[in-house]
C-alpha cells in the first residue's frame, strides 16, 4: 500500500485558511454566524481556537491548553533520530569513500574501526528509533477514538520516513 506524506500540504492550507481568516476579521470585524446568532461577537470555531468557553459565563478569561500526550513527545524524538541518523550515514559514506581510496597506509586499521563504529552508533539509532514508534502505537491504541486514528497515521508516516533510510 503506497502512502503519501501531506503534512506539508495541509500546514500549507492551515496558515492559508489562518491568515484569509484574519484578514477578513480586521477588514469585517469578526464573523456572525448565520441569521446573525453569534455567541459574544464570534464565530464558534474561532473561539475555540482562541482558547474562549464555548458556554457563555460571566469571567472571559482563556481556557487554560493542555499539554500534548507523551507520544507527541515520542514522535519529536524519533524526528531527531531521524535527522541523526541521515547526517551520520553522510559521515558514514565518506569515510568509506575515503578508506576505498586508501589502498596502504598505517591508518588503514584504524579507519576500518571508525567506520564499525560508526555503523554500530547508526544501528543503536535505528534499533531506539523503532522502539519509539513501537511506543507511539501502544500509548495511540490506548487513547482510541480519533486519537489512535491520528496516531496511527504518525505512525505510518514516520515508518515510512525510517524504511526510506
């Protein structure tokens, strides 16, 4: 099954959506609902998105965010593997470049253990990096819902980003 990675896409059209949004606030003023029904001026998504109650109350304080769940903490992790691991592999590739061009040479044993070394120091990465989306998938089907959903699509996403390495 081939997959693709809209991420980039769909922050591309979020900013877009964003910024059309505000404009036409500032320009406007803010956005009634249908037949005028607004609820202190605002539309219902936008308040959300500002933090506001969606219930009318007496204080207009912000509701307090959340933090993320500790996969999205996972995922961040297994992002700098990733960038790890590829600016290795390129260190990797031209030490090997570097030792076929040797043919003799009193270092020649020496580079041969920098590049195990370094092929060692690239598998652990790869070993811990899979470990961390393994974690990803077990704390997503535990939330259920559209979270596991959500998960479950970063998970994807980020197996393919590994595999391609």
């Amino acid at each position: 099954m081939a997959s693709r990675d809209l991420t980039s896409a769909f922050i591309e059209r979020r900013t877009a959506s964003n910024l059309r949004r505000r404009t036409a606030d500032n320009v406007n003023g803010p956005r009634m609902k249908p037949f005028g029904i607004a609820k202190g001026g605002l539309d219902s998504d936008i308040m959300m998105e500002e933090g506001m109650p969606m219930t009318p109350s007496r204080s207009s304080k912000p509701v307090s965010a959340s933090l993320p769940p500790q996969w999205v903490d996972d995922v961040d992790g297994i992002n700098e593997l990733l960038s790890d691991i590829t600016r290795l592999m390129g260190i990797l590739s031209s030490m090997h470049s570097t030792r076929v061009g040797t043919v003799f040479g009193s270092n020649l044993d020496d580079m041969e253990e920098k590049i195990e070394k370094m092929t060692g120091d690239i598998t652990d990465k790869f070993r811990q990096a899979e470990r961390l989306l393994m974690r990803v998938g077990m704390a997503t089907k535990r939330c259920g819902g559209q979270e596991a959903i959500i998960g479950a699509n970063v998970q994807r996403s980020l197996a393919k980003k590994l595999q391609e390495l």
